[in-house]
C-alpha cells in the first residue's frame, strides 16, 4: 500500500474553509452534455422541435448538472455551458460590432493518437464593438435560481471567454481599418463593452465570474508566437496589451464580485494546440493581472513546471488544474498531494487550491470520457482538497 503523503508547511484539517471563490476544491465550468440533451439540438438543427421545447430540456439538463455539482461535493456550480456550442463563439458572437466571417477558421489539435483539425467561421469585427443584450443573463439567472432552490450552499458561477479571445482567433486581419484605423480605440471599447458586462451580471447576483483565457498559455508556446509574428503582430508583448485591456474591464467591477481566469493550451475532443510552461508570460501575468485568482493547466509535462508560480503576489489564489479532463483515467491520490507540495515550494499551500485542468466539454462533443468518470473526477478533487486542506472543504 502506498503511504500517503501531505504537502508540507500545513497539517491536514488545519487550512480551514474559504468563504469566498476560488475553493479549495473548484472546477473550470464546462461539462458533458447528457445524450438526451446532444439528441434535442439535433432535433432542433432539424427543424423538428421549436426553440421553446428545446430550452425545456436545456433547462431540465441544467438542474442535472447542478445536483451532479453538488453531489459531487464541491462548493461552486456552473451551468455545465450546457446551452453553448462553443466556450467563446457563443458569447463573443453577440457583441455588437462583431460577426462571423465567411471564412473559416482552422485550429490544429494534438493528442496521443495523432491530430486533429477544428474548423469554426471565423470573425470580424465590422462596427464598433459594444454590448448590447446582457450576455447569458437569462442563462445565469436561470442557474442561480436552480442553486437557490436545489443548492443553496453553492456559489453559482459564469464562465465567460476573456477580452483577449476577441482579438486573438484573427488579429488585425479581423478588425475593419475602416472602423479602427488604429487599435487603441479598439482596446478601449472592448474592455468598456467588458466591463459593463461585469456590472450587469453583478446586478443579476453573480458573485463569481471566470474569464476563459487561452491566448495567454497559446503565448508561451514558441510556434503560436511565431504564427503570431507572421500576422505582423508583436508576439513578443501582445500579452502585455491583453493584460492591459483586461485590467481595464475589470478595474470597476462591483466589490461583491470575485474574478478569475482560467489559462489552458487548447481543449477539443480530448485534444490540445498548444505546448509549453508558463515561464514567457509569467512575471507580467501574476504580477499585473489584476484577478482574484488563476485557474492554471497541470495535468501533464506538456504544462511546464512550477517554477513560474514564485512571480504570484501575495492575496491571489492558484488554482492548480492536476486532474486531467482529457481521458477518464483517475489519478493516484498520493501523486496529487506531492505535486500540490511541489507547487507550494513556489507560492504558499494557502494560496493554492485544486481542479481538474479545464473544462470536460468546451465544445459539444466534449471529450472522450463517460458521465460516470466526470463525476468521479470531481470528487477525486473534493477528497484531495479535504486530505490537504481540511474537512471543512465542501457545502
């Protein structure tokens, strides 16, 4: 039997409870879609049931996936992004200035058995970038009556792409010279739109929003600097310039709301597009981003090391993505503990918490593991957390 080993500096049951997002034992949002909910979109695309019925088993799918949350023992419930087809097009698509584009976007992905290509419409932006409908209000007011009603120990929370995604997918190309002739004003109506996105969700009662960022893993890969580079862009300070806007979308964020980001190098289909540590943008990220907390990828040496987790200042959380959502394998429980005290030799084991390494379905098809090995994930997370941090971790 394996002996079981803690993480130094804090024995276990010591580290006590946190009342405020990100927990100790989190997750990034996105979950499998249930088949009864794959075969309404479908039937939906083909015109054989109207909008209406389809929200009836979104919304029936939605308080599935909030009692799966809470089940599973964790603090925080997203609502799966059960409603969405993509992570980041769903949202960025109803900004208004911004549209699809007739051409279409391709993304190389990698995984253990070869590559694969996603292929998207690609966007533009055509008039000046504002916010009109609150985006996903109706969604995240739906999930948090669920979590009242069913939940009400739990933290509901929206996941939302970054500012940087609006950008990133197609660089200046995508923007009408037209419109911006020169990108400041660019970056400051995006990071205005932002922020009244922040107000407005804020108003609607979230407390806990995520910004989903893979622009900023993408960077510390060499090839996506390089292809950046041949766009004719600065690849070696854009990140500074979404750092920048970020800030200045969440400068005014309400007190009440608490804001992460969530960093990954691509997840489609149990899949990946980018490689490398963090090191390329890890003093200017930690030490200027002005978030609560990073939700980092782990899961595997394709993540890089630790090393760059000694830039985190002192009141922001980590949270370490050790729990891969990429195949349904579980991890070793020991395994964790000594990665988590690795990781605390860089930042303090009460700035650190625990999560899978992204989301289990960023796009519809979601990866290649069963219901079954979800739900068994995240509770191998709880369990961790409460071996490391204490008993208290839960609702």
């Amino acid at each position: 039997m394996t002996e079981q080993t803690e993480p130094t500096g804090t024995p276990t049951g010591t580290a006590g409870r946190r009342t405020e997002p990100p927990f100790r034992a989190d997750h990034v949002g996105s979950l499998l879609r249930p088949r009864d909910l794959l075969e309404a979109r479908a039937r939906h695309a083909a015109g054989e049931i109207d909008t209406d019925a389809l929200r009836e088993v979104e919304d029936r799918s939605v308080a599935e996936v909030v009692a799966l949350q809470r089940d599973a023992g964790l603090q925080t419930a997203t609502d799966g992004e059960l409603r969405r087809t993509s992570w980041h097009m769903d949202f960025i698509y109803q900004l208004e200035g911004v549209d699809r584009a007739e051409e279409r976007l391709q993304v190389h992905f990698h995984n253990a058995d070869g590559d694969l290509d996603f292929e998207s419409a690609a966007l533009k932006v055509h008039d000046r970038v504002r916010l009109g409908e609150t985006i996903f209000g109706d969604a995240f007011s739906f999930l948090a009556e669920t979590v009242r009603q069913t939940a009400p120990d739990l933290t509901p929370k929206l996941t939302i792409p970054s500012p940087s995604m609006v950008h990133y997918r197609g660089g200046r190309a995508a923007i009408d010279k037209g419109v911006y002739p020169e990108l400041d004003e660019f970056w400051t109506d995006l990071s205005v739109a932002y922020a009244e996105q922040l107000r407005r969700v804020a108003e609607l009662g979230c407390t806990y929003l995520q910004l989903d960022d893979t622009s900023l893993a993408y960077l510390n890969d060499p090839k996506q600097r390089e292809l950046v580079a041949s766009q004719g862009a600065d690849a070696e300070h854009q990140h500074e310039q979404y750092i920048r806007t970020i800030n200045a979308a969440i400068a005014d964020r309400p007190d009440s709301l608490r804001v992460t980001t969530h960093m990954c190098r691509g997840n489609y289909r149990s899949s990946w597009a980018a490689e490398g540590g963090y090191d390329f943008v890890a003093e200017a990220l930690f030490s200027e981003l002005a978030v609560d907390g990073f939700f980092l990828e782990y899961d595997d040496a394709r993540s890089g090391g630790f090393e760059p987790l000694r830039f985190v200042p002192q009141g922001k959380q980590v949270v370490l993505g050790l729990v891969t959502t990429k195949r349904g394998e579980l991890e070793d429980k020991d395994t964790l503990k000594r990665r988590i005290d690795e990781a605390s030799r860089f930042v303090p084991l009460d700035q650190l918490c625990l999560s899978p390494q992204c989301g289990f379905s960023s796009t519809v098809e979601g990866n290649v593991l069963t219901l079954e090995e979800e739900l068994a994930k995240l509770r191998l997370v709880v369990e961790v957390a409460q071996d490391v941090w204490g008993r208290e971790v839960g609702p």
